[in-house]
C-alpha cells in the first residue's frame, strides 16, 4: 500500500471520527476513565481521560481498523509473518497519526466544553425546579 493510500484511508476515519465529535452531546455525566485498550492506542495523541470515552472508544477503533487494513495490504504485497505485518502497519499508521495530533484536539477543545457546559447548566436549572 502506497503512501497516499494510507493517508487517505487514514483521513476519511479521521473526517468520520470529526463528524462524530461535531454531533457529540452528553446524555449524562459521561464517564472520561479511558479503557485501557484507549489509553495504549493515544496517549500519543491525547489525553484519553479528558475525553468522553465513547468519542475516544470511537477514535481507538477507527485508528485499529486503519492499521487492520494497512496490514493486510502489507501481507498481500508481501506474503509473510502476519505479526512483522501488524507491527510495521502499526508503526506506519502511528507515524501519520501523530501529525494529525492539534486537529484531533481542536476537535475536541471546540466540540466538547460547550456542550459539557451547555448539559451541566440545563442541569441544574432542572435540578432547581425539582
């Protein structure tokens, strides 16, 4: 798989991940305690504890399905050890993925806040007439 193949797969679930975020609204306090498997996948990028989990659940899976598909390009082109495949389309697919670091947050610092303030002020004022 060539290199702009994998920034282009790499970029549609990234726009996807950013639509996701853009829709986002809580429905409770959400919980921000990151699974491990999200923590692992980007602390590269992000601080997974900060986040709503289910949009940093969202973004680990997407970055896994990316290096999924980078590695059976790999395995394909060159027929092999499926784990030398998986280790180097993880490394490859990382490698891009920490460009995309300040859009990932702003992202998340223009999306998030707002709305997390929005839902706690709605709370209250409902927690005022009850």
């Amino acid at each position: 798989m060539n290199e702009h193949a994998i920034d282009d797969l790499l970029s549609t679930a990234l726009y996807s991940w950013y639509t996701a975020v853009a829709r986002w609204m809580p429905g409770s306090l959400e919980a921000t305690k990151a699974c491990a498997d999200c923590h692992h996948a980007l602390t590269a990028v992000i601080e997974p504890e900060e986040w709503p989990h289910e949009l940093v659940d969202n973004l680990a899976a997407a970055l896994s399905e990316v290096v999924r598909q980078v590695a059976e390009s790999i395995l394909e082109e060159e027929p092999g050890d499926p784990e030398i495949g998986a280790s180097l389309a993880q490394a490859i697919v990382m490698a891009r993925f920490v460009r995309h670091r300040a859009d990932i947050v702003d992202v998340l610092e223009q999306c998030i806040p707002p709305r997390r303030a929005a839902f706690l002020e709605l709370e209250l004022d409902l927690a005022q007439l009850g």
